[in-house]
C-alpha cells in the first residue's frame, strides 16, 4: 500500500526551506499533525486540519487516523531523537515516508566546522542530567539536544562540579532561522544569561589537573564508589565484569547489588547496556543511587527487595552477577531459571559456606570455578609486605541454548 503517513522535518527556515516533496506532501495532506511552533511555520496556503499534540504527549491521535492522508511536522531531522523514531516502532516502513530536513547537530557541527563522526550527541530533552558524567573524558566534543534555556546553566554547574570548569562550551541558538545566535564560553566562566529554550550545547571537554580518569572499561578505582565496605573489589570487578562480557543492549540482574559497582560498570560498557541493581538493606539502596548517577547511569533500575522474592515478575535478563545471597535459599535456583538460554551467570564467594554453594552448584550444572589472590603492597616498619586480601572464588556459567 502507499504511505498514507508523511513526517517531515522543518527547520527554523519554515515552509520555505522544505524541499519539492515536502511541500506537495503538506499541501495535500488532509490533516497535519504538530507542535505549535513547527504548525506557526506554515503558510496559509496549506489548507489541511491542523491539530496539535495532545499533553501528556502519546501518538494514538496519529495511529487513529491510519487511512487518511496524514503529516507529522518535525523539527530537523525526526529520525534523530526525533517523533519519526518513535512512530516508526509502531507504523510500518511501508506505510510511513520520512522526508528529513537538517538536524539541529548537523547545523551546529556545521557552524562549529566538527566533524559529525568525531563527535559524542547526547539528548537532555526529558532525560536526567546526570547521563552527562559518563561522556566527559578530556579532549572529547559533544553536542548535546537541550531541554530548555535552563540546561546551558545546569551543564556547566555539572562541568564544575565534576572537575570539567576549563571546559568551553557553545550555546547555538535558533541553528537555521533569522534569529540564529552564539554564545561562547567556559564553564567556569558561565552566567545565568537569557537562552532561548531551542538551543544546541557543544562542549569540548578539558579536565582540571589531578581530576582522577574514570575509564569505561571495566575497573573502575574503588574511590569513584561510595561504599559501607561491601563492595566487589577493582581488580575482582574487572575480572568479573570479563567474564560477564557485557555487549550492547543486553539486560544484567545484580543480584545482591552491594553498591551497584558491578551493574554500573556493565551499564558504563555500552549506552545500550541495561541492568536493574536488587538490594535489600535501605542504605545501600542510598548508595546505588548516587553512585548510578555520579557515574552517568541514571537509567540504572533499583529493585528494592531481597532475592529470590525480589526477582518475581522481573524481565528474562541476558547475564546475571550474584554478589550477596548465595547462600540463601532458591537465589541460585530462580535465577537460574529465569537466566535467558545462552546468558551468562557469574557468582563470586568470599566465605567457606558460600565456597561450597558454588561448589554444589558447579557439580549440578557445570561451569568453572576460579579462586583469585588479590595482594596489594604496603608499609611494614621501614620496608614493604605483600598484605593479602581475602580470597575470592568465581563460578562463571552459560546457560545451554536448550535449556
């Protein structure tokens, strides 16, 4: 069948920035369907019913009107953050045709001569903040979609806070209309001037001196966590955050989540990556908290319960890490259960009787177990000793395709 839904994206430029088929598709369109601002753009001449979003925004008065001749105005480029994405997971491809204008990163990267490759885009619109902190890594640029005039001022706090203040920032304005503007500046040296709430922010970060480098690769220092001592060690975290093998899109259950280390870090691997932390004990769950968002994984989901009662009615995840409970009764067996054919379990020991749980365990359904000595140099008198730390005993399973 035709395409009976047309979305076109429509820059500050309006009606007369719109290529040949954008125009016929408005012109003919019997509804158009928008924000106020993109509707604004419109000429007279376009006669179709115009209706806007409804708020709380939702799609259905769109998917509603299937059959008609409809269009969907979008700012730039709808596929990038953009309403395309959003109808295109519900509207067949073959009855939806998208007529791009220029995103708002293209214009900037543009204006600011960056090529769009080498660059990191990052939406705040309705999103947290705190997504920021995993991105910010000296000599990185990013260009970020911002949620109102307030963002440029919030950005550059964060900047601040997190040892980025030399970093310098561009606040591009209006990008493609007649009011287009720039405002340069560093963080540190950033005001509560007047934005206009349709901005870019680019931003090409510079750390402060001695700002500590927090890697996405698995490993992180122990001081980036806040702890009350239950905490998978740096060097048993990378090792077992290999072993889980995180790639993108996949689903972790951190079971026992402690201080969230192991999940955060498999969320830091990939922005796709997906974990929900389950832990029980009221301060910890404090801790996950700030330490998902200090860490830029906002979208870490906290379970509050205790396995295996906390685990019922939760997604099939791709890969599971037992750090607390291994001795309690059914964990092993529930998480086994709902473990997705071909996922990965890794369960760490630190005590005798949690040794010979994973020890039952591994002669019940296989895998390898591994013990890990961790010693670390320290001051002895005049000299230096090995001090050991307490050993760690891995079970690292995959679970058969048909099972």
């Amino acid at each position: 069948m035709s395409p009976w839904l047309t979305v076109v994206g429509i820059g500050e430029d309006g009606f007369k920035g719109l290529g040949k088929n954008a125009r016929r598709a408005l012109m003919s369109a019997s509804r158009i369907v928008g924000g106020q601002r993109q509707l604004d753009l419109l000429p007279v001449c376009i006669r179709g019913e115009r209706q806007l979003w409804p708020s709380p925004f939702s799609l259905t008065p769109v998917l509603a009107l299937r059959g008609e001749s409809v269009c969907v105005l979008a700012s730039g480029d709808p596929m990038f953050y953009g309403v395309g994405a959003s109808l295109a997971r519900q509207v067949p491809s073959d009855e939806m045709l998208i007529l791009p204008a220029p995103s708002s990163c293209s214009l900037a990267a543009a204006r600011l001569g960056w090529p769009l490759q080498d660059v990191v885009t990052l939406s705040l619109v309705a999103r947290p903040l705190a997504a920021l902190n995993a991105q910010l890594f000296s000599g990185v640029r990013l260009l970020l979609l911002s949620n109102d005039g307030q963002s440029p001022a919030a950005v550059a706090q964060l900047l601040r806070e997190r040892g980025f203040g030399s970093s310098r920032l561009s606040v591009l304005e209006h990008l493609g209309g007649s009011a287009e503007r720039r405002i340069d500046r560093t963080a540190n040296a950033w005001d509560d001037a007047p934005i206009a709430d349709l901005n870019v922010i680019a931003i090409e970060c510079l750390a402060d001196a001695n700002i500590p480098r927090l890697s996405r690769l698995a490993g992180l220092p122990d001081s980036a966590f806040r702890h009350d001592g239950q905490l998978t060690k740096r060097d048993v975290r990378a090792i077992t955050l290999a072993r889980l093998a995180p790639t993108p899109g996949e689903l972790l259950w951190d079971v026992g989540a402690g201080s969230g280390s192991i999940g955060i870090e498999w969320m830091r691997a990939h922005p796709s990556c997906r974990a929900l932390a389950i832990e029980a004990d009221d301060g910890r769950q404090q801790l996950i908290e700030h330490n998902r968002d200090a860490l830029g994984v906002p979208g870490l989901q906290l379970i509050r319960g205790r396995a295996p009662q906390a685990l019922d009615g939760l997604e099939r995840p791709d890969a599971i890490f037992i750090g607390g409970g291994v001795t309690r009764e059914g964990v092993f067996e529930r998480c086994w259960d709902q473990l997705k054919p071909g996922g990965r379990l890794v369960a760490n020991a630190v005590t005798l009787q949690s040794e010979v749980a994973l020890m039952n365990w591994r002669e019940r359904f296989g895998g390898e177990l591994t013990r890990l000595h961790v010693a670390q140099a320290q001051p002895l008198g005049e000299f230096d000793t090995w001090r050991q730390a307490l050993p760690i005993t891995l079970l690292d399973l995959v679970k058969p395709l048909d099972a």
